[in-house]
C-alpha cells in the first residue's frame, strides 16, 4: 500500500487527486486537510477513509469533529496542525494549498524524504532554493504537477538539461484574453474569474487573466528547472492544447500536448516514472482544427514584466512578489481594488523594497521566508492605502 497525503484536499487539484486515487486499490489516505468547507473535507475523509482530517481554521475543530464523530478519523485544526500532518509517514504527498500557506507543509513533507507532487507553485516563487535543498537534503522527490511544468518535464525524460535552449509555456490568456485593453480596468470578479478551457480555483483562474499566473509559472519554471531567466518564453495559445514546448540546441523542439485536465499533470506525478493508464479525454486534433498562437502583448500584462524584474533581481524578491500579489487579489477579489490596480501594487510594493535597498539578500531558512512574506503583506496593504489617498 503506498501511504498518500492531500494537502488542500477540498481544492480543484485536490479533488482531482483523489478523484484518480479512488479509482486505485492500493493506496492508504494518510491525512488530508482542507479550509473552510468542513463538510466536504469530512466527506472526502470517510469516503478515503483517510487516518487524519485536519482544517486549516481553530474555529472549524468542533463542526469537522461532530462530522466525523464516530468514524474513528482523527481530527486537528489550525495553521500547525497542518504543517503537523506533513510529518506523518507517506509515500507520496500531494502539496495543493493555495498561496504561500502551502510553504511549510511542503517542507514538512519534504523532510520525510518522499516524493512531494507540487501544485503549489508559491512554493517555489517564494523559496525556490530553500525548497529544492530541502529536497536534497532529505533524499525527497519534487514532481511537477503545474501542468506546463509537468509538460516540460515531460519533454526532458532522456534529454540532457544542457542541450536545452529554449522552454516556452503556453497561456490561454484567460477570460479577458479577448477584451480591449482599454476596459481591462473596468474588469469585475465573475468577468475575471470565467475561464476559457481549465475549471480552476478562483484565486489562479483570475490569476490566469491577469497573468500573474504565468508570471510565477516563468519564476517557477528558472527555479525548478534551473534555468537562466531569458531562456524561458511565454506564447498566448487560446486553445490550451499545447502545454509547453522544449527547444534543444540541434533545433528541435519537443511540444507536449494533452486535453486541459489536471488529472494529467496529477497522474503523471503519481505513476512517475511509469506512464500509467489515465481517465482523461483523448486529444482529437482533426476536431480541434487548429492550434494558435501569439507574442504576449507586455502593455496588456505588466505581470510578465515584473517577473522577469524578480528573476533579475533575485534574493527575496520572489517572496515579496508573491505577497503583494496575494494581497492585491485579495483586494481585488473584496471589490477594494481595480483588475489593473493589482499589478500596480506589485510594483509599487517592489519600488518600496528597492528604495530601501532591502530585496537582494535571499533568505537562508523557511522562517526567514516566512517572516519576508508577511512583512510584505504589511506593506503592499500600506500601498494600497497610499494608493487610494492619491487617488
Ligand atoms: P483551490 O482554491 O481550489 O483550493 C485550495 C485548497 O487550499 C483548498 O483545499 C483550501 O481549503 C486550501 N486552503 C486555502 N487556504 C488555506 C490556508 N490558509 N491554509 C491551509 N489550506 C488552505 O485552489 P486550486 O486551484 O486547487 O490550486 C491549488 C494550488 O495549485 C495553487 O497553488 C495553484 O496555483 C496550483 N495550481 C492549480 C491548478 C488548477 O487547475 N486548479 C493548476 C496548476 C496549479
Ligand atoms: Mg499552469
């Protein structure tokens, strides 16, 4: 029986994991953890009879307790626990929490020197380094489950990471791809939160049409893959067919194509190194007819221009990027801000940094990380306020 761990259980990727995991018969739930969606988390817990169910909220104890009353699950709550159930034995731990509260479960897992199948790509925006030293450290295995990243990764099976020129990931563009960029600004939540081809979360499907999303799957990309910043390339391709593209230095390029279903990306990190059988939909490119592409237009997505900012700079700049960020969608989503107020944030709250010559240093330990990321919440939540007084 292999020993399986969800974090972020009652997410879009968590869902999809144990989607596939229920079809297997030799798998064990160890713990999962969810938020606030308490009675789907003990839903999810009986249906995998999972040892443990853990939400990330104190208050949220009693409700999932009297759910799972009975049933022999062990129960625990709060922001510790959750890091808690990373240290209990697994084989295989999906790491799919939403934003930087995913970092110190990942790290837990880690330690316990398992395979680690990393959704959360905060993680490494915020801490690359940290994380894949971690890694190292412990004898773990990091897969990529970002469906780009999986594609490139892919793509490299058998290939010699030096013969790699080029990686270009695609985006779709999101649900205001189509839109006139003088609207953009006048963009709410539902218009932002509709996306063309992948049923997503909230938070990275209005990521997605800002393209902040893609902003960290580039960071994500140099720092798993250990590459140089202008090696990294990012293509509008409307129809999410072609997930990413592998250029190698005799020409060639390797393109990895799939229907748009997380279930690939998820069960490709579960049956790694083996390709197992998976229940997605078979691509049908006589039915899809074509396959587009464009530059994106960087006047349209500051976001990509930031990151390729954060990459130069490097040290911390990936931890406070990523706050900001989290804080300008948090306001964006509450109806504070406008769509294109966010990725002025970000950079306002960048210039801060700079001005005070504070973002070279990287951090040497996740507390550090921790303590950079919530020091940046502080300040671009000032931005904001300043923001709105100049207003
Ligand atoms: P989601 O919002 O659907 O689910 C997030 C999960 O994290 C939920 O279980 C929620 O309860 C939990 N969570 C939220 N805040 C938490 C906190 N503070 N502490 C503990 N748990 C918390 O998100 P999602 O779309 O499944 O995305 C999860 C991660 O995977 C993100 O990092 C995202 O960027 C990445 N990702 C998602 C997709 C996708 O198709 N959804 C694709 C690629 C990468
Ligand atoms: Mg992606």
């Amino acid at each position: 029986m292999r020993r399986i761990t969800v974090f972020g259980a009652t997410g879009s990727v968590g869902e999809s994991t144990l989607d596939l995991l229920a079809r297997r018969d030799d798998v064990a739930v160890v713990a999962l953890t969810g938020g606030r969606q308490v009675a789907r988390l003990a839903e999810l817990a009986r249906a995998h009879r999972a040892e443990l169910a853990v939400t990330a909220h104190e208050e949220c104890y009693r409700p999932l307790k009297e759910a799972l009353a009975g049933t022999g699950i062990a129960v625990a709550a709060g922001p510790g626990a959750v890091v808690e159930a990373g240290y209990r034995p697994a084989d295989w731990v999906m790491s799919a929490i939403v934003g930087a509260a995913g970092l110190a479960p990942g790290f837990a897992a880690l330690s316990q020197g398992c395979i680690v199948a990393l959704a959360n790509k905060e993680s490494l925006v915020t801490a690359g380094p940290l994380l894949l030293a971690e890694a190292r450290a412990h004898g773990a295995t990091l897969l990529p489950v970002d469906s780009e990243h999986s594609a490139v990764f892919q793509a490299l099976v058998g290939e010699d990471i030096a013969a790699v020129e080029t990686v270009t990931l695609t985006a779709s563009g999101g649900g205001l791809r189509d839109w006139p960029l003088e609207r953009l600004a006048q963009a709410t939540v539902a218009d932002a939160g509709a996306h063309p081809n992948w049923a997503m979360g909230q938070r990275i499907t209005i990521d997605s049409a800002s393209m902040f999303n893609k902003a960290m799957e580039v960071i994500e990309a140099r720092e798993f893959f250990g590459l140089d910043p202008d090696q990294i390339r990012v293509l509008i391709h409307p129809q999410s067919l072609v997930h990413a593209l592998v250029g190698f230095r005799d020409g060639a390029m390797m393109a990895h194509l799939g229907s748009p279903d997380m279930r690939h990306p998820i069960g490709y990190a579960l049956n790694w190194p083996d390709r197992g059988a998976l229940p997605v939909a078979r691509l049908d490119l006589a039915a899809a007819g074509r396959l587009d592409f464009a530059a994106p237009d960087l006047r349209r997505y500051p976001a990509l221009r930031l990151a390729g900012e954060v990459m130069r700079i490097g040290g911390a700049a990936g931890a406070v990027f990523n706050a900001a960020k989290e804080i300008a969608l948090d306001h964006f989503i509450e109806g504070q801000i406008g769509f294109l107020d966010m990725a002025g944030v970000v950079e306002d709250t960048l210039a801060d940094y700079m001005s005070r010559g504070s973002l070279g240093n990287a951090p040497k330990s996740l507390q550090e990380v921790l303590a950079i990321d919530a020091e940046a919440r502080r300040r671009a939540a000032e931005v904001i306020r300043a923001r709105g007084r100049a207003a």
